[in-house]
C-alpha cells in the first residue's frame, strides 16, 4: 500500500503543478486542512473516495488521469516494471516483446 500511496503522491504533485494551484487552493477546494495535502503528496495519506471525486471535479480531469503513474515513474520503477512483466509473460508474448524491444534499440 505504501507504493501505491508515494506513486498517488507524485502524481497529485504533477497535476497541482500542471494546473498551476497550490496545495492550499487545492485544500480549500475539498474542505480539508491543507496538511492533508501534504502528507497526500509526501505518500504518508491516500485520500478518502469523496476527496478523489472532488479532486477529478477541481482539476477538471478523467478519473484515470489521477492515477496515471507511468507519468511518476523512475528509470528504476520502470526497469523493475518491465522485469516483472517479462518475468510472468508467455512464450508469444515475450517473443513480441524482444522484436519490439530489437527494433528499439538497433
């Protein structure tokens, strides 16, 4: 859970930033104290249902843009990402993976 909680954190930071508004704005916009923003974006809280629908409402955003982590990940999250996803692939699968990951790189 706390993955989930740091990825959700790096997220809201990307949209706050993107949307120009402050944490305190955003806190005002969901009638909580401003610190649960923060502790939202430091990954130490995961904020309530009624708080995510009033997120997507403030930033004016499909539910999925909230929880876009790809947008969040670092080259270690993304190479440890791609293992696993090797790891657990079947045959034709891992055999497309290698003729897209070739043509990438050669």
């Amino acid at each position: 859970m706390t993955k989930l909680r740091e990825l959700f954190g790096k997220r809201l930071e990307q949209i706050l930033k993107s949307h120009k508004m402050k944490q305190v704005e955003l806190a005002d916009k969901l009638d909580i104290d401003p610190q649960s923003i923060s502790r939202m974006i430091a990954g130490k809280h995961f904020p309530k249902e009624e708080n995510l629908e009033k997120m997507i409402m403030a930033f004016n955003i499909n539910p999925e843009s909230l929880f876009k982590f790809s947008e969040v990940l670092d080259d270690n999250d993304i190479k440890a990402e791609m293992i696993r996803l090797i790891s657990n692939a079947s045959s034709n699968k891992l055999r497309l993976a290698h003729k897209v990951l070739t043509a990438i790189f050669e």
